[in-house]
C-alpha cells in the first residue's frame, strides 16, 4: 500500500510541472523531528527512500510536509500555508534549482534564525552555501523582470517564500570598485539580502573567511571586504545608483575614464568599439566627457583625408616615415624613431634612431623580421623622399629582393599619409602621455614605445578588428594594461627579501617590455630603467606631476582602487627608523601573465644586475649593501670557526701580505641571483717562491671523468646526489710561517699594530688548493676510501654489498651511490669533516644542467647556449642545419683584424660548451679557434654560422642509457686539403651507454706525408685516450673484468700498419707512435676494427659534413631533445 501511495503521488507531481520553486535548506546537526527528513530519507520530488532500521530490517516512511511537519502529504498541499505563499510548486524534480543554505553546528543555525528576525534590508549578508543571490529591497534593483508564477523559497524553518521577481544588481562597495549581481532574485519576505559565494567563486572571485571579517580579491588584486556582526559576514557597501549592462552573475566594473587613461589617452570611439568586441568592460552610462589633457596635447587642423585603395593581405604594402624631435634626446640618447605600418592590417612597429642613416639597417631588420612571423613577403615599400630612404643601398637591396620601392612627389608628403597620419597619432598620444604623468621630455621614447604597443590592440575605424588580431590572428588581451607614468612599487625578488624593512621599492611604469611579458619601470631612486615582477599599480599616482593629488580627487569617475591598496594615505612611509635597504632597478626578471597576448612562450628569464663592488667600501656604501654586510659576516664566521689565524706581533724581519675583499653574485643556470658571497682573499702575487711557498700543484677532476661517472650511473642505475664544501681552502693546514694584515673593515680596536699570523690556507695563497686537496685526500683515505689510478679526485668505497663513488672538483662534489642509505652515510661522514652544504640530488654541475630521464641521466646546456646568443646578439638570427659550412675556405688573414676581441670572447664561450657536452661542434670550433689572433670577415661568417646552428640545436642534450654498456671509440683524420694548413686534423670520440663521454678534434702536431699516416697519428692519439678510459672503469666497482675497447678506424691502411709488427724506414719519424699502437694491441688494452666512413662517428670532428651526416652522427653520439 505504501508503494501504492507513494506512485500515485509521484504521478501527481509529474503532472502539473509549470511551477518552480527555489529552495533554501537549513539543515542542524540537533535531533529535531522537524529536520530529519532533509537530506537523508527523501530524494528530489519527494519521493519516499528506503532505510535500514536497528533490527536490519527494510522501511519505507511515509511523505512529510515540508511547512507542518506532519506526514500524509507535502507542501503544496498542505493547508496552513500563508496567502502570500500560495504559489503553484508542482514541478519536474529533475529542474528544481536549490539554494542550500547549510550549517552543521546547532548554535551557528539559531544565530541564522534569529538573525533573519531583525529586518535590514540594506545589508548583503556573504554567504558561501547559498546558489542564488535573494534581494529583498525593490529598489537596489537596476533591472527587474517578473518571475514566473508559482515560483518560491524555502527556508530551513519549514516557511516558505515567494519569488516575485529576478534581475540585476549593482553594489558600490566602500573600496570604490563596483559589483554587478546578475540573476537576482527578488523575495520581499526575506529580511535580508543574501550573495551567494559560489557564484562569485564561478567568475574568478575570490572569497577568504578570517576570524571577524571577509575579504574578496580577484587575481590578487583587492575588490571589498566585510566584517561579522551578529554571526553573519556583512559586506561593506555604499548607495549605488548608476546603471550597467553585466553578463556574468558577478563583476568588477571598471569606468571608460580609467580605460582611456590605461589605452594611453585614446579616443573614447576606440574604447568603446573595445568595449563592444567584448575586450574591456566598462560602464554605458559612463559618459565620455572631453579629456583636458587631450584637448592640449591633440589639438591640429582638420586634415585633408584622400581615398586610396586598400591592400588584401599582409605584407602587400608597407607604409614608412621618420619621425624627428630635433633637439630633444631620449633617455637612451636617441633623437628619431622610424614607423613601418602594414597597409591591410595598419599594425606598426617602430624603432628608435640615434642618426638618420640607421633608417636602413631598421628596414632590414624589419623586413627580416615580419617575413619569417608572417611567412610571406613585403611587395612593396611607400615612403617620402627623404635622404635616409633614397640611398644607393635600399634601391640596390630592394631591387635584389624584388620589393617595389614607391615615393611620393615632391613636397606631397598626403601620398605618404598612412604613415605620417600614424606618426601624428603617436606623437598625439605620446604627449597625452607625458602631459598626464607629468614625465620629463626626454621620456619621449618610452612613451612613444608605449603607444605603439597600445595602437596595434585598439580597433582602426576602418577595420572591424585591431590590428594585433588581423596581424597575429586572435584578439589580444588587455587586463593588464596600466596607466602610464603612474606610480608602481615593485616587490624585491626572493633572494632579496628581508624580514625587516620594506618588501618594495617605488618606481614609475614607463610601458611593456619587448618580446617578453613583462612591465617596464623607471625606479624613483636613481632614474634607472627596469623589468620586473609582482608590482602593485597606484593608477591615479603620478610621482612626477604635481598636481596628482587634486587630479585624483576630482576625477570622481575613475577608480580609486586600481591596486590592492585602496587609499593614498596606506602608501605613506612609516616614521619608524629602518634600514635602508634600496635593491635598485638593474635587474630583470620574468614577468608572467597568463595568456598576455600569447607571448609567454618568449617570455627571457635574465638578470641586468649592477657590477660586483670592487672594493669594502663600494659594497658597503652600494644599493645592497645590507646583503654585502650579511655576506662579510658569513665569511668572517667561517673564518673565526676554522680558527684560521691568531693575533700576534710581527717578527723583526717580516714583512705582511695583503689581503683584500672579493665580492660576487653567484648565478642560477637560469640567470636568477642564487646568492651574494664575499671573499676575504690573499693578495697572492705578493708572496716570494721558496719563503712564503713552495710546491703550488692541485689536481682537479676532468670533465671526461664526470661524463662517464655519469654513464656508469646511469648503466647501474646509481643515484647521484650534491655536495659543497664551504669555505673549503679554510681548511688546509699551512707548512710555512705567514703573516697577513688585518682585514679591512675588521681591524680590531687597540690592536691596530697586530697581524694575522696564518694558522690555515686562505684563498689568495698560492699553495691554498694544494694544501685544501691533501687535507680531503688524507680524510677520505683513513676512511676506507681508495683512490682511482686514473683520476686522483675520484675516490670511492665498497661497504658490503653497496658502494659509493665521491668526485671532487675544487669544493664542489659529486656522489654516486647504489642506494640512499650509503649516500646519506656518506654525507654525515663529510659533514662530520668539513662544513658542507647538502645540496640534494645533484641538478647543476660546473654549469651543467643533470636531469634524470626514464631510462638514465642527460647533461644539457641549453641556458648557456641562449646566454651565448643574447650576449652576441644572435637570438633573432635564423638557424642553420649545420655547424660549418663544407664548401668554406678558410685562409689566414693577412690584412687588419675585424674585431678581433669579440672573436675571442665567442670562441671562448663556444669552446666551453664544446668541452662539456656538445662534440658536435668540435670540428667547426678548433677550425675557427685558429684565426683568434687576426679575424677577417669570412672567419667572422664562418663563427656566426656556428652561433645560428646553436640556435637551432638549443634543446640537444647529451643522453646516457641504461644500454650498451659497453667502451668503444671511434677515430678519423683529415689530411691537408689546402695550402694554407701544414698539418692534418685528428678526431676521436668514444661513448658509453649511447652518449659520447670523451671527444677531441685538433690539428696534428707532427706533419703527416700522407693520408695513412695521418690516419696513424690519429689512431695512436685515440689510444692514449682508450687506455686512460679503461683503467678509470676499471677501478669503479661492479664494472666488472677489463676487456678491449674496441676502437673503430676508417683507414684499412693504418689498421694493417698497426697490426704489422716488421717495421718499415719510410715511417722512422712516426716509429715511437707506431710502437706505442703495438704495444696497445698486444697488452690487450684495444681492438682494431674498420668501420665505413658513413658509419665513423669521428668523421664530423675532423670536417665540414652534410645535415644528413651531422644529424646522423649526432643521435649516435647520444645528442637528442629533452624529452
């Protein structure tokens, strides 16, 4: 019978489904009858669920209403219902929207009830379990539809609601920002007007509950607040009265009058077509009043406005002119700037100009760029007749490049009117500009920057999109734009922080930074420019106009919180005495926004920093002195601890040695500031050989060590983890008697006269890491340690089953362990000897990124390559398949050298990467590294070649794998080609677990009479190397027995040389190599075999080679992308 009645009641309900009804629950964790049935007995629709009772068995309860309490039939059949609560409620279960208003604690549900007693309805109550916003009050409505009839609430203690109405809402929250609520409904019983919390969550708001009070950001920045009374978060709110057109259920309404300052003062037609494609959003009853600052900066005759024909497609027609300020310098020196205005899509880009005759070299470099972006071709090119257009150089290139060079006639600059009507408009918002924030002249060249960024993101009146969208093909955003000129304080970086003090310094934002997401600031403290991150705009500031303070308080439309700081009285500094502690503005960080213009894929992570202080004074009197001071103490600390020297009186006789301070900001692979350090040295050069030392030698780990460390780990499968020894040549004991003076700044008072007498090594001394190594050395080796035969600073351990290997490089340490456990026992044994810094699993060696790969390790230099061509100005240049050009001749240069010092520093800088992790470009860089004392211009070709292959192999990384595991070389030569070279080249290469761990390309250093014999040279040198690599396995533990490396030559005649013991007299000035091979072969130490030249991985390393060799060649030398 229960069934019975509860189908028969379904069908009822589902009958009549016109209705809606809102409902609004109160659910308490008390055991009153009235509330249980809410939320666990009945399902939607009230339909009856079933439960278990305490004895198991299965029950069924009847319907309960939910206005009486009682059973037998629901509310809207129920007859003790009020006469203004009589909607129809019969309604599909399934499209019943709800507002829960749900507390779990019973006190906190009374405080709810008895609240909702006392009648305000001008308060908004926050509340984050409610679905809908409720409106009680007529006339907070902006728009107000009629609901449909029947609709209701119901509230939590059996009442219900009426719903006559739903529409809009604005509130004016006391921090001047303005809420628009969408879809409010409108329930004059209620006593007060609710928010709803997960609304507002839905469009980016962000709700966060403290103990007394409520506060509401979005994307950082502060929208409202609230405070609780009577149990309940009350958001502050001011009269609104205004009308708006909002979409969302929520939203920050910003007035045109900020847009048109944040837009660089353009025309209010511009924003509100902005507005209308749906990229801002602002007010429609704003009205756009006339700009004052416009009206003066703006102000020209009507111009005569000719009709031309306009282009189809990018690229067709580029419009160009020069734009001159005469005697008015920018900050960076620059007294033009030349425009180029694409004719389909009027997107413009500008460049700066010391002299006029740089007019041609920005076209190039503009042409070069726009082509490669867009993939297509300028057509032609429309310029006046000026001097710096009509050179013999552009007519000669355009002519080369099939581009059509057209000029207006003589003083007719209207056939040149697209750029001069664009070089007006710059100028025009250039001057609002600097009008506005009352910024000196010379800050013309940011400003007219500024506004070229802000031209291309505003729509033309002839196009129905911006040009950013038609240039780049989707619509830019503009959430970020700022006010020019206006005040900026930008927070300092994590390594600059500091408990005490201020966490910003103040600055002025002068625009967008570049091919980088990022905002460009002037720093207030000594006028230098900036890029950086985590700033909080003040946009009605303006540090250099001095009217900014009654600007602010009569522009009663703009918004006054543009920023998390809402007044100007919060940014005045406190009268409490701190420390100054200035981080300056030369530096550069990454500024990221999300999706700002779709640019984050070029965002640069890279450091301007200001140079290390050369003396104690600079340090201590520069912007950071504070972590210069805290960077001295550390020093002096680790001095003190390791009791390096004592106090005494000089012996007649005696003379002191300086010292000095050395200051350095060490840098993260990144180019991010990892740390300040200081340096108390020795002025070594002062000491006398055979008085103040004598031997001065130090091994140091080679690179080739680490590499096949590496590959041994990652065939084993080893850990590897990091160590730093700090202040590591501290902890040599000295042999010899030496006295240092005082240190400067630290000269103790009333022993002014004393000395350092040296207990330990400092740094500066010549025989410091010599007596650093022999301390570690006799450390590790009482310790069961045992030291390779083949590499003195590789030491390592069995302990059982496990072992560890320790690879020492100055202070800096690799270990590479079987397990965790030996590698943390390791670690307390070293910082039970030493003070050392656990650096965790090893990331950044000698410059050398360490990643850990699903099958091994992988060694990358790819920071250092984009170091490489930032530093040289390579980053734009288009990449190249191959590092050097086969077809290139080379000859020594017998004229006057071409810049010879930048040619050494590139090779310097290529050589290094060279050496560590790219043999792909051995060759190409002991070629040119020949020419270092007298570049030309073909040598300079050839090095800018090598810089764009970079470019184009950037991600390549030097791969190790579990497999093979197995030592095998490869050699080749290249005898002399030309007659400009006496010698041949030699290369080798050898690899283990699929990556090259040591390789060499160099000229021979005895001259070879033919192709066999050179081909000899370079098998014997490759022999040396093959017998160094087995011994240095042959000492790691689980390598097992030694065997053959088999070593691969492409030369049939020098393999059958090798293994012919008779010994021939044509060959006497090579017979010490011959019998050096021999003996090699006989003792087992390697195995001849031929390989094809196609096949022979040294081949690139001794000539130039096709893309297909290289590429080839590279993957078998272990060079892939990062996966």
């Amino acid at each position: 019978m229960r069934t019975e009645e509860a189908n028969r009641l379904k069908d009822k309900e589902l009958s009549n489904p016109s209705s809606n009804s809102f409902k609004a629950n109160l659910v308490e964790s008390s055991s009153k009858d009235r509330f249980q049935n809410k939320g666990k007995k009945f399902q939607k629709g009230g339909q009856q669920k079933t439960f278990k009772n305490n004895d198991g068995k299965i029950q069924k309860n009847k319907v309960t209403c939910y206005c009486c309490g009682k059973t037998g039939h629901k509310a809207y059949q129920c007859y003790q219902r009020k006469d203004q609560q009589k909607p129809n409620h019969k309604q599909h279960a399934q499209t019943t929207p709800q507002v829960n208003l749900a507390e779990t604690e019973e006190v906190i549900a009374a405080v709810v009830v008895e609240a909702n007693l006392v009648e305000n309805k001008s308060d908004w109550i926050l509340d984050t379990g409610a679905s809908k916003h409720f409106c009680s009050n007529k006339e907070l409505f902006q728009e107000l539809k009629e609901a449909a009839d029947g609709e209701c609430v119901y509230m939590g203690n059996s009442a219900t609601a009426g719903v006559l109405g739903k529409g809009k809402v604005l509130l004016k929250l006391t921090s001047g920002k303005t809420l628009a609520l969408q879809d409010v409904l409108y329930v004059p019983s209620l006593r007060r007007n609710l928010i709803s919390g997960s609304l507002l969550n839905k469009v980016g708001l962000k709700i966060v509950l403290e103990a007394d009070k409520v506060i509401i950001t979005k994307n950082g920045d502060f929208i409202g607040k609230g405070y609780l009374a009577d149990g309940l978060f009350v958001l502050n709110t001011m009269p609104f009265v205004s009308n708006k057109s909002i979409s969302n259920s929520a939203y920050i309404v910003e007035s045109v009058n900020i847009w048109h300052g944040r837009l660089g003062h353009v025309n209010f037609d511009s924003v509100k077509r902005l507005k209308s494609m749906n990229l801002i959003d602002i007010s429609e009853a704003d009205k756009c009043s006339k700009c004052s600052v416009c009206v003066e900066s703006k102000f020209v005759r009507k111009p005569f406005k000719p009709v031309t024909q306009r282009c189809t497609e990018l690229l067709e027609l580029i419009h160009s002119d020069l734009a001159d300020f005469k005697n008015t310098l920018s900050k960076g020196g620059k007294r033009y700037y030349i425009s180029f205005v694409d004719d389909y899509s009027r997107y413009t880009k500008i460049y700066l100009l010391r002299n006029k005759d740089e007019a041609t070299e920005m076209f190039l470099k503009y042409k070069c760029e726009v082509e490669n972006q867009l993939d297509k071709k300028i057509k032609r090119l429309r310029t006046d007749r000026g001097g710096e257009y009509c050179t013999n150089f552009l007519k000669d290139f355009c002519e080369k490049n099939g581009i059509i060079h057209e000029t207006s006639a003589p003083y007719t600059p209207q056939q040149n009117g697209i750029a001069e009507r664009k070089n007006r408009t710059l100028k025009e918002m250039m001057n609002a500009m600097l009008l506005s924030s009352g910024m000196p002249d010379n800050m013309w060249g940011e400003a007219v920057l500024s506004a070229c960024y802000i031209l291309n993101r505003v729509p033309h009146k002839k196009l129905d999109k911006t040009p950013y969208e038609l240039w780049k093909g989707f619509a830019p955003n503009l959430s970020y734009l700022k006010v020019w000129g206006c005040l900026a304080k930008v927070a300092y970086p994590d390594f600059r922080k500091s408990n005490i003090g201020p966490k910003t310094f103040d600055c002025v934002f002068i625009g967008y930074a570049q091919n980088s997401a990022a905002y460009r600031f002037m720093c207030l403290l000594d006028n230098s420019f900036c890029e950086a991150r985590n700033a909080e705009f003040f946009e009605l500031i303006f540090p250099f106009n001095k009217m900014h303070d009654s600007l602010a308080e009569t522009s009663n439309n703009l918004d006054t919180s543009s920023s998390s700081i809402t007044t100007i009285d919060e940014i005045r500094r406190s009268k409490r005495q701190r420390i100054e502690r200035s981080f300056g503005p030369d530096f550069l960080t990454a500024f990221i926004v999300q999706d700002l213009d779709r640019i984050n894929d070029h965002v640069v992570s890279a450091y301007l920093v200001e140079e290390d202080p050369k003396t104690y004074v600079e340090a201590i009197t520069s912007i950071d002195s504070g972590f210069w001071k805290e960077a001295i103490k550390n020093e002096l600390d680790s001095i003190m601890t390791n009791h390096t020297w004592d106090l005494v009186d000089l012996p007649i006789g005696s003379k002191p040695i300086k010292c000095k301070w050395i200051f350095k900001k060490k840098i993260k692979p990144d180019g991010s500031i990892d740390k300040f350090k200081a340096r108390l040295v020795v002025v070594g050069y002062t000491q006398k050989e055979g008085i103040d030392y004598f031997d001065t030698y130090s091994p140091v780990t080679k690179i080739a060590t680490i590499r096949t460390l590496v590959a041994i780990s990652a065939i084993n499968g080893l850990m590897i983890h990091q160590m730093d020894v700090k202040t590591a040549f501290l902890n040599g004991d000295l042999e010899e008697e030496i006295y240092m003076e005082q240190p400067e700044g630290f000269i103790v008072p009333g022993l002014e006269r004393k000395v350092c007498k040296l207990r330990k090594s400092l740094y500066g001394l010549k025989q410091a890491p010599k007596q650093w190594y022999e301390k570690f050395d006799r450390s590790l080796l009482s310790n069961g340690y045992k030291t390779n035969a083949s590499d003195t600073c590789v030491y390592t351990k069995l302990c059982g089953c496990d072992f560890v290997i320790i690879c020492l490089y100055v202070d800096d340490m690799l270990i590479f362990g079987s397990n965790l456990q030996v590698i943390n026992e390791t670690k307390s044994f070293l910082n039970s000897q030493f003070d050392m810094k656990d650096l965790g699993e090893a990331d950044v060696i000698l410059g050398v990124k360490i990643r850990k790969t699903e099958n091994g390790f992988s060694l990358c230099q790819s920071h250092y390559i984009e170091k490489i061509l930032k530093k040289f100005g390579c980053h734009d240049e288009i990449p190249v398949r191959t590092p050097y050009d086969p077809s290139a001749c080379l000859k020594k240069n017998k004229g006057d050298s071409v810049s010879q010092a930048d040619y050494a520093k590139i090779i310097g800088s290529v050589m290094f990467l060279m050496n560590y992790t790219r043999p792909d470009i051995a060759y190409a860089v002991s070629r040119l590294s020949r020419y270092t004392h007298n570049p030309n211009k073909d040598h300079w070709d050839a090095l800018r070649r090598l810089l764009r292959y970079l470019k184009g192999t950037m991600n390549l990384c030097l791969h190790f794998n579990k497999y093979p595991a197995v030592l095998e070389g490869f050699c080749d030569a290249n005898w002399v080609t030309d007659n400009d070279e006496v010698s041949s080249t030699s290369g080798y290469v050898f690899t283990l677990g699929g990556g090259a761990i040591s390789w060499k390309s160099a000229k021979q250093t005895c001259i070879a009479r033919s192709t066999m014999e050179s081909e000899f040279i370079a098998l014997e040198l490759a022999g040396q190397e093959a017998e160094w690599l087995r011994n240095l396995v042959g000492d790691v533990p689980l390598w097992g027995s030694s065997v053959p490396v088999s070593l691969h030559c492409d030369s049939q005649a020098a393999i059958g040389i090798a293994k012919n013991y008779a010994y021939n007299g044509k060959r006497r000035h090579i017979r010490i190599r011959h019998g050096a091979v021999k003996e090699l072969l006989k003792g087992g130490i390697i195995s001849l075999e031929y390989v094809r030249s196609e096949r022979n991985l040294a081949d690139p390393l001794t000539k130039g080679l096709t893309r297909r060799i290289i590429l080839e060649t590279s993957r078998a030398m272990g060079l892939k992308p990062l996966e």
